[in-house]
C-alpha cells in the first residue's frame, strides 16, 4: 500500500515532483519504465541492542550484547513502470539452530521509495526473545558447546522515517542503482538533504542483567524499561561513476544532526 499510493500521481502530468521523463538530460539518464526488472536477494534482519558499563574498580568498559535470532531469507521483487514489489520467504534449511539462540518472534517491515527528486524510506519492527552475543567476555565458565543464554521476555520495538531531497535530479538516478527502472548513462553526483525520525522501546519482566556470574554493572545499567526517540535533520552528497558504459559504482554519504529524547 505505502509503495503504490505515491505512484499513482504519476498520471497528473502537471504535478512535475513526481514525473518520471520530463526534466531529465537524456545524454544522463535512459528511463526503461516500460521494461520488467526483477530482482533475487538473500537477507537477514535484525534489532540489536547493548548495554555498555564500567565497573567501580576502574577496569575498561565492557559491553552485554543482546542480539535476536534473525532468520534468513530468500527474495524476489520486481520493478514495472510505477508498480516495484519485493518479498521474502524464510529458509527452513538455514534456520535451525532454536536449540542453540533459542526463539526469536518478529516482524520486519520496510519500504523504499524512489522519486525524482525525493529519496523516502520507513521500517517498523518488532521482536520479542533475545540472546546474549558475546557470554565467552563475561562468564569464564562458558564454552561454545552450551547454547547461549537466552531471555524470552525481551523485547524491543522500533519505528523510522526519512527522506532526502536529490538536487541534481536532471542528471542523478536513484532508481538506477537500487531498482534499475533507470540507467545512470554518465558519471554525475548530487547534493543531498533531508530530515529523519526513529523511536525505539525495549521491555523486560525483570532487570536485564539477570545473571549472577555476570561481571558487576552499576544501577543505571540494570533496567526493565527505556523508550528513545531521535530527529533531526542530514546534508550530504551521493555519485555514481559509469565504468565501461555497464558497470557502475555508487556511494552515498549522509550525515546528520539529531535532538535525542530518552526514558529509562
């Protein structure tokens, strides 16, 4: 829903921010709007957090790493005129190791949309049942041959929004490099800027330093509850260099300035 809602507006020729030919140099850019592409990926998501202390007796910082168990998946998409679709489908052949990081629940959504001359982006997450990435730094009694320790009452929600504004959209592609609707015929950058917004809310029945042979954390660090949310706004500069009229090498550097509120 979220990707075709935008889309629709490309039939009001008038309305030139969302206009998929008119306002390009040609020599740059070739849209294939027409032409089907489609897309195979392999991916795993995830929603890690840690917690960083450091003992009163002045030792360095160490970190409890939580981390889910993220599930690997295979996906297809493709890309038509002003219609992209892709999904994902989980790999039972490569997603049995429960015994070993226990259970993970999840949700993962994320959508990408590229314009003319916006760049927009949105993810909204949810996992319930984490495990601890690094007990061989913090329990000496631990080996690999155990499964990891593991907390089912975690979990953690987030939420996020950007977008950026492409300046050199008569010459730059973004659809080019991510959905290959377009095709970047020429060497060319441009300057970026925008705004984004991210929340995120980790919940647990109990502290999460929950284990006794675990090194001593301070009071701060041994919490049940925190809520951060973060906005602001980002400058920066993207390219993508043509090699040998087929390749491409893009890059894109965006860097930002935020006002972060939290509850713990």
């Amino acid at each position: 829903f979220f990707l075709l809602f935008p889309f629709f507006l490309i039939a009001q020729t008038e309305v030139r921010v969302f206009d998929t030919t008119n306002n390009v140099y040609k020599d740059y850019i070739l849209v294939l709007t027409d032409s089907l592409s489609i897309q195979t990926s392999i991916s795993s998501k995830y929603n890690k957090f840690e917690i960083n202390t450091k003992p009163e007796n002045g030792s360095e910082v160490r970190s409890l790493m939580y981390h889910p168990n993220e599930k690997t998946s295979l996906g297809f998409g493709f890309n038509y005129k002003w219609l992209g679709f892709s999904f994902g489908l989980s790999l039972p052949i490569l997603n049995r190791d429960e015994d070993k990081y226990g259970k993970t629940d999840q949700f993962d959504f994320q959508t990408n949309i590229y314009l003319r001359k916006f760049v927009i982006d949105a993810y909204l997450q949810g996992y319930k049942g984490y495990y601890v990435e690094n007990p061989q730094e913090i329990d000496p009694n631990w080996n690999d041959q155990k499964a990891y320790p593991h907390r089912a009452d975690i979990s953690t929600a987030a939420a996020g929004f950007s977008f950026c504004v492409v300046k050199n959209y008569q010459k730059f592609s973004y659809k080019s490099v991510f959905t290959q609707t377009e095709v970047q015929k020429k060497s060319a950058g441009s300057w970026l800027y925008g705004g984004f917004f991210s929340a995120f809310v980790l919940n647990a029945d109990s502290s999460i330093i929950g284990y006794n042979n675990y090194y001593n954390f301070n009071d701060t660090s041994k919490i049940e509850n925190a809520s951060i949310v973060n906005g602001g706004a980002a400058f920066g500069y993207a390219h993508t260099f043509i090699m040998k009229k087929k390749y491409y090498f893009s890059f894109t550097v965006l860097p930002g300035i935020a006002y972060q509120k939290s509850s713990i």
